[in-house]
C-alpha cells in the first residue's frame, strides 16, 4: 500500500492513499467521528473534481479513520457562528457541501464508500450518492436531525423518498438506527462484507485498471456475504410502518400510530411514538413535506429547496430549533430541548411554507449548481 498522505499542507483531516488507478480518501478525524469540517468538505470537492478530469484515475474508494464512516456536518461549528451572529458562514458550509453530494450523485466514475462504522446524516451525504456502498456489521446508519431541530437534508429528501414504501419516512421522521443488514435489505447498502475481509477487498480493488462497474461490482461481490435481518427487525415491521407512515401530515402518523399501540404491545411502536413526541414540531412538519416532495424531484432539485430550507433554519425564520436542539445534544448534552414551537397545532401551513420559499434577502441566492458532464439521470440509477 501507498504511504497515506495529507490532502494540504495545513491539516491531515482528509489523507490519501494512491494505487495504480485507484485513490482512496480516508477521513481523518476519528476523535470526533470524522464529523465533515468545512474545510474537509471543500477537500473533498476540489479531488472528487479533480479526479474527474484525470484519466489515470478510475476509482475513488472512501472510508473512515476509526470507529466511524463519519457521524455528520460538523454542525455545532455552524451553530457557533449562528451564535455569533453570522448565519451566511453557517449558509457557506451547508452550499458547499451540497455542492460536493451533487458531484457525487452525478459522478461520472464509480465511487466506494466503506462504512465500516457510524454513518449518519453528512456521512451519509458523502456515501448513498455513490455507486457503490458496503455494509459491515459494524455498520449504524441514522438521520437524526429531527432531534437536532434540523432536517434531513444533504439530499436524503431524494434517496430517502426511494426507499421500500414509506421506510423512508420513518428513518428520516424518528432518526431510527439501522444495522448493516437492514442498510442493504432496504437499499442504502449495495454489499455486506465482514470487517475482517475488507483488508483483502481493499488489496484486490487497488490492483483494478477498470472504471467498468461491472468489473467492480464482481470483484465486491467476491468478498461479500449473505446477511439476514435480526429477528426484532424494524424492516419486519414494514407494514405497520406503512399504513402509519403514508399518512398526510404528522398528526395522522401519530395517530394512526397511536391505534396500532392499542392492538399490539409491540415495544417498536410506543419507541417510534416517543422518538416523534421528543423531536422538534417544526423539522418534523417540514421534514415530512421535504421528503414527499423528494418522490417526484431529481437529486438536484432536492438539493436546492434544502438549501432553501436551511437558510431558513439557521437564519431562525420560523424557530430557533436548531440551534437549541444543538445546545441540548450536541453542546451542554442535557438531552433536554425546550422547543419553540413546542406543540404540532402551533404551527400553521404559512409558517412552513416560507421554509420552502425563497430567503428574503438581497445578498442570498439559490443553490447553483455547476455543470456536470454525466446526466443526473446516472444518479437515478445509482440508488
């Protein structure tokens, strides 16, 4: 193997392994489970958009120091600077790194992402938009930014809306944990391969001169397994999840939710009632509209009404949910949110309609997105 070196000469957060036509990108910040700083971000981006260019690459492999793929956006540094009172530092990171899912969701070489570990909200912004996506059983995929006072963005409003029946909803709703088997029986994952193979897969993906996804595909395939749910499963729960998550608005889903507590004793459904009681009203209202709106976009229109969406949510437009939701979790950790709103029928429809609508300020701007030499309709068939 290639000695690993620093992407820049300022910082070894994002350290690169060269082989033959292979790069590989190690995130670099175990201690905070390679939460994405801006400056890995604009990392990422500026390789990813090089590597395109270079015909002596034909393979981008990425993968985590330590115990996490990586955990998310290193979003209380956003909320520092939203503190400080400077949102448009807090807009900087978000368009940048919706910038960098783009390119990968339109990416026009095949991208492996090991997630050998924690895999949540940006984490998984940098890996479903590729190609190829394995699984271990080490794997713990979430999108928690409902208990934040976020919500699901770096373009999960696309690939969580893709997802069997309305399973998108309830991960992307109750922040729900899913375990490696559960990411590849529903989609997120494309491979299961124990840990201990994935030393061997890494060697022999290394020697490939190929960009052909079949070829990588086959060569995956060879150190992969068969993997089987766990007995307790929420995917055996699909049908309730369903008949309660295809609801109209979060009301519904909590009361359709509410009558299938009545008729089984199932600790599932009183732990997804309380996972939505204890989450923020407004990202849960505009979580659920996101996502539906997902079903019928492309990859980069999702992108650009979340960075609508986030503007609003850092600017505080309709609540200051976010950053108190980070106060609570992520910061002084009391695990006690006071949110504001703190009721569902506090909320209007025109309150979560100027979520959705353009930020009234002349400095702001819609999400552009650069153009790209692949079809975004590539993206459709990666997922």
């Amino acid at each position: 193997m290639a000695p690993l070196i620093s992407a820049d000469d300022d910082g070894d957060q994002v350290l690169i392994d060269k082989n033959l036509f292979v790069r590989t990108l190690v995130l670099n910040r175990p201690r905070q489970l390679n939460a994405l700083s801006y400056q890995m971000i604009s990392k990422l981006l500026e390789l990813f958009l090089a590597y395109e260019k270079d015909d002596n690459v034909k393979l981008v492999i990425m993968k985590g120091n330590g115990r996490a793929f990586c955990s998310g956006g290193d979003v209380a540094a956003v909320v520092h600077d939203i503190i400080r009172g400077n949102w448009r530092l807090g807009a900087k990171f978000f368009h940048e790194e919706y910038i960098l899912n783009y390119v990968m969701a339109t990416y026009s070489k095949p991208q492996v992402s090991i997630l050998n570990g924690i895999v949540m909200g940006g984490g998984a912004g940098a890996s479903v938009h590729g190609r190829f996506r394995i699984a271990t059983e080490n794997s713990v995929f979430a999108m928690p930014e409902t208990a934040l006072g976020l919500f699901p963005d770096v373009g999960s409003s696309y690939f969580l809306s893709r997802l069997p029946g309305f399973f998108g909803e309830y991960v992307g709703l109750t922040g729900a944990r899913l375990d490696g088997a559960e990411m590849l029986a529903c989609g997120i994952a494309t491979h299961f391969v124990p840990s201990e193979r994935l030393s061997s897969l890494e060697a022999a993906l290394h020697k490939l001169d190929s960009g052909d996804p079949g070829i990588i595909s086959a060569v995956v395939d060879e150190y992969s397994v068969q993997t089987y749910l766990k007995g307790k499963s929420m995917l055996h729960m699909l049908d309730v999840i369903n008949r309660c998550f295809s609801r109209r608005t979060i009301e519904e889903i909590l009361s359709a939710l509410e009558r299938e507590a009545v008729k089984s004793s199932d600790d599932w459904i009183s732990s997804t009632i309380q996972s939505l009681q204890k989450a923020s009203p407004t990202s849960l209202k505009i979580s659920l509209r996101s996502i539906r709106e997902g079903r019928v976009r492309g990859v980069g229109q999702c992108l650009i009404r979340e960075y609508r969406m986030v503007c609003h949510v850092i600017r505080g437009d309709i609540s200051r949910d976010f950053v108190e939701g980070c106060r609570a979790i992520l910061l002084d950790k009391d695990k006690n949110p006071k949110w504001e709103p703190s009721r569902l029928d506090q909320l209007n429809e025109s309150m979560i309609e100027r979520c959705f609508s353009k930020v009234d300020d002349k400095e702001w701007e819609d999400l552009k997105l650069p153009p790209r030499p692949f079809n975004t309709a590539c993206a459709l068939a990666k997922l």
